[in-house]
C-alpha cells in the first residue's frame, strides 16, 4: 500500500510503498482510512520546519486528521465492530510515572514533552491506506455525519478552547450568558471556532487579512457571522465600531496581531490563543497597559493546544449542531478533496479553505 512520507535529513516529501499492518494486540484495531485533512501542521512539516521520525526511522508520515473505518478488531474489542467510523486522537501519554496529566489520561497537558503525536511527533500519521491503532485513542463518529466528519479533529482545537474558557467564566458571581465573539482568522480553525461561537448564541466577528469579497467572508456571512478584512479595518476599529468582546478566539499564530488581541478584550473577558507564532517573532506592546487592562479588568488569557478525548466527543457534538443549523455553510468549509498522489503539490501551495485528501471511497 501507499503511504505519504516526509525524509527530514534528506529534506524530502515522498511516496513510498509500504506493507499493510497487521493486528497484534488483543486491543488493537485495523482502520481503512476514508479521508485525512490537511493544514498549516501538514505544510509546515513538509517544509521541514519541525517534524520527527519515529525512533529509528528516517521518514515520518504525514497526516493526523482522519477519518477511518474499522476493518477489523482485536478478541478485546468491546466499543468498536467493523463498519463503525472512528476518527484517531493525535498526542499520545508519555511514559513518565511522574506526569499526573498523562497518567490521567490527558496527554494533552503533558508536563515532560515526551508524549508522541501520529504525523508530527515520534509516530507515523494516517496518509496512508490502513492503520492500526488502539481501541483506547479511536472516537466513534455517527455515520449520519460521514461527509464531514474528518473535520472533528480541527474542530477539537476549539472545543478544548471554548472548554476551557467556558470554566474560566464559571468563576464570576453570575451567568454571563452569550455575548460578543471575535474568531482571529479565516482559515479552517477560526472559521469553526466562529461557527462555534454564532451556534452557541454569540454575536461574533471573523476578522482576517482576507477580502471582504472573498470565499472565507462570504462562507462567514453564510452562517451568521460579521466579516471584517484587515485591508480596510483596523483591529481597533472594530472595537471603536461596536465595542470589544467577552470571547476572542485566536487562530493565526501571527505575534503581532495575538498580542494586539489582548486589547480587544472586555472587562472580565477571556482569550484564547490557538495559533503558534514563530519562535524568533516580534511585535511591539504597550506592556504597562496590557498589564494593567489584565489585573484591573480581571482578564484572561491562555494558550491551548491539541485535545483529550472528551474535546473529542465535544467536537462531534458540535458538529452534529453545525449539520442541524447551517449544513451547507460546513460542507463549504471543504473546498478540495484530492488523491493522495496531488498531495506533494497540495502541500506547497493550498488551494481554497479546507484540502482533504479522499483515500478511499464509502464502502
């Protein structure tokens, strides 16, 4: 079978054929993969910025975002039978004794970093036909939602944002209740913490450096949210226009405009910070004042990356609510489904919103 690899040392993306896996354990399941998503994750390891092999190995396989079928199961099986749809969690527990986090379950907030995660960190990914993996990190997926259901991993990024947010709030003497939502990017990530936003009663903003004719505006408007461009709005503008917001959901990963979020912020209001700038980046703040805005506004911010399994179950819950309110506006969020022999190209230049690659059709 076919596999898609990035070589690091050799700076390399290719496809190689490799033999299909074989069950060995007693709770261990073969998948067919259907669908794997790409993103900025993706490219980026394919440009060779990060990414490591697993231990021994000169290649990494790509992909983290799936959607698979069980083919097969292993004699202790008990939550999966063959023909169920399952998406694959991602980071996987560190061995350590001592991380409370993964021995909870939750690698997620590992505090060694020696956790794995399939396609990026130490384990290969899923663009490839068959995997095998344990009964332990698959989530069953409804059928009902099988033409969009490889969008439950992307969507986790922000079911553990607005979790975690939603538990920051539960710390005021009162219910607060729908607001104002500010979704940073137009991209995959900020589009579906919008959706999430606008389904839960928000008044929300999408704010990118997109046109205001673009696809990513319209597809914003499509399920009731406001569209700003950062070519004619300023991001203080928008709070001078109709005032800052309680929610701010940050998926750009650009430093400037993630520190300028903190501004946006009403009194008691929370950030989330979903994007990853890079290392060496810049950007000038008015220290005192955000400082400030945090102690004596009762501010929040916090960073948040990958997802648990209950993120998981939020994702397909929310999903199952997008399908219900605005079906077309999420089917739009795909723009590309590919084979997996286009996805080198794919992986230099994306093309639309959301790049799927199709590994194999509904059975």
């Amino acid at each position: 079978m076919q596999a898609l690899a990035v070589f690091p040392s050799k700076k390399r993306v290719d496809l190689l054929d490799i033999p299909e896996p074989r069950l060995n354990g007693a709770t261990e399941v073969l998948l067919r993969l259907r669908e794997v998503g790409l993103c900025g994750t993706d490219r980026e390891i394919a440009s060779f910025e990060y990414g490591d092999p697993p231990s021994g190995a000169d290649h990494l396989i790509l992909g983290h975002e799936s959607l698979a079928e069980v083919v097969e199961i292993g004699p202790k099986v008990r939550s999966l039978k063959p023909g169920d749809l399952v998406v694959a969690m991602v980071r996987r527990p560190c061995p350590h004794p001592e991380c409370r986090a993964c021995r909870a379950g939750r690698p997620d907030f590992c505090v060694t970093g020696d956790y794995t995660e399939r396609g990026i960190k130490g384990a290969d990914g899923f663009l490839t036909n068959y995997v095998v993996d344990d009964e332990a990190y698959l989530v069953k997926v409804p059928r009902a939602l099988s033409d969009v259901a490889v969008l439950v991993e992307p969507i986790t990024v922000v079911a553990k944002a607005v979790d975690q947010a939603s538990a920051i709030f539960a710390r005021l003497p009162y219910d607060t209740g729908p607001q104002r939502g500010l979704a940073l990017g137009a991209g995959p990530i900020g589009l579906l913490g919008a959706m999430v936003l606008v389904a839960d009663g928000f008044e929300t903003v999408v704010y990118s450096r997109d046109s205001e004719e673009s696809e990513q505006a319209k597809l914003a408007r499509s399920f009731g949210a406001q569209y700003a461009s950062s070519n004619t709005h300023s991001l203080e503008s928008l709070a001078q226009a109709s005032g800052k917001f309680d929610v701010v959901l940050e998926a750009v990963g650009f430093a400037p405009l993630m520190l300028a979020a903190t501004q946006m912020l009403r009194r008691n209001g929370v950030l989330a910070l979903t994007g990853v700038p890079h290392e060496a980046a810049t950007a000038e703040l008015n220290a005192g004042r955000a400082l400030r805005n945090l102690v004596l506004r009762n501010e929040v911010v916090f960073g948040t990356v990958n997802a648990g399994r209950r993120d998981y179950l939020s994702a397909i819950q929310n999903l199952e609510q997008f399908m219900a309110l605005f079906p077309e506006s999420v089917r739009e969020l795909i723009t590309d489904r590919v084979p997996l022999d286009e996805v080198p190209q794919m992986l230099k230049q994306k093309h639309g919103i959301k790049n799927v690659v199709r590994m194999s059709r509904a059975a």
